[in-house]
C-alpha cells in the first residue's frame, strides 16, 4: 500500500508536467502559409511563411485609437511593428502620408495592414498578447 502511495505522488506530478508541456505546442504551430492565404491574421508573436520571406508581428504596438464608450475628437490611430527577415518595419491605420503608411513593398510584394484587433472599449492599455493584425500579401 506504502509502495502504491509513493508511486503515485511520484507520478502526478510527471503526469501534469506532460500535460502542460503538450498544451503549450510547438513553435511551428503559429506559422501561417500567406502563400496559400494572401489575406490571414497573426497574433502578437505570431510568424506568417510567405516563400522567399516571412513576416512576424513583433515590436512596439502604438495604440492612440479612441475607445468606443467615448466621444472623442480625433479617431486616432494605430501603429504595429512587423519583423521582415532582419528588417523592423511599422505600418498604421488609418493610412497617412504624414503619419505612417498602411503597407509596405517586399521585394515583389506588397504587404498591407488591414485591420486592428481588438478596438478599444474603455480608455486602458490593451496587452500585447491580446491583439490580432489582418494582413494581406499581393504582387506588385
């Protein structure tokens, strides 16, 4: 009975290291095949395969939109950085010449931030691990 006792303190807790292991996956599980889906969204850390070159939403997020449970005067704006290889690039929304653009060309590409996620509700920072970027990838 003693020996049953030992063995089984001694297996939980290897049990629920499994476990957690297998929940957290595989770096290869956030890859996104842009190639097969020209418009796709990533989360914060997340890396897109586009062929010759890949696209990772990493960096400093830039967030001054105004929250939807306010008037405010201005709508704001929002800026993303995005590793390309060994470049940083940001791009924003709305679209501005003064302010930031909303795409970029990669080689014979041109990459596009569409969308912002999630909109904020209540004046707050929003954590990185929280928001989502639709892109969208087209020939030049």
């Amino acid at each position: 009975m003693k020996t049953m006792k030992r063995l089984m303190w001694v297996l939980f807790p290897i049990m629920l290291l499994l476990a957690a292991c297998d929940h957290w996956g595989s770096p290869e599980d956030n890859v996104i095949d842009c190639t097969a889906n020209p418009v796709f969204t990533l989360g914060y850390g997340d890396t897109a395969d586009c062929g010759d070159w890949s696209v990772t939403f990493t960096g400093d997020i830039e967030d001054s939109r105004c929250p939807t449970s306010v008037t405010c005067i201005w709508a704001g704006r929002v800026d993303v950085q995005l590793q390309l290889g060994d470049d940083l690039i940001s791009l924003g929304l709305p679209d501005s010449p003064e302010q930031g653009r909303s795409r970029d060309t990669v080689g014979n590409q041109v990459i596009e931030l569409l969308e912002v996620l999630p909109v904020p509700v209540v004046a707050g920072e929003i954590p990185k691990k929280d928001y989502l970027i639709k892109l969208e990838v087209s020939a030049l």
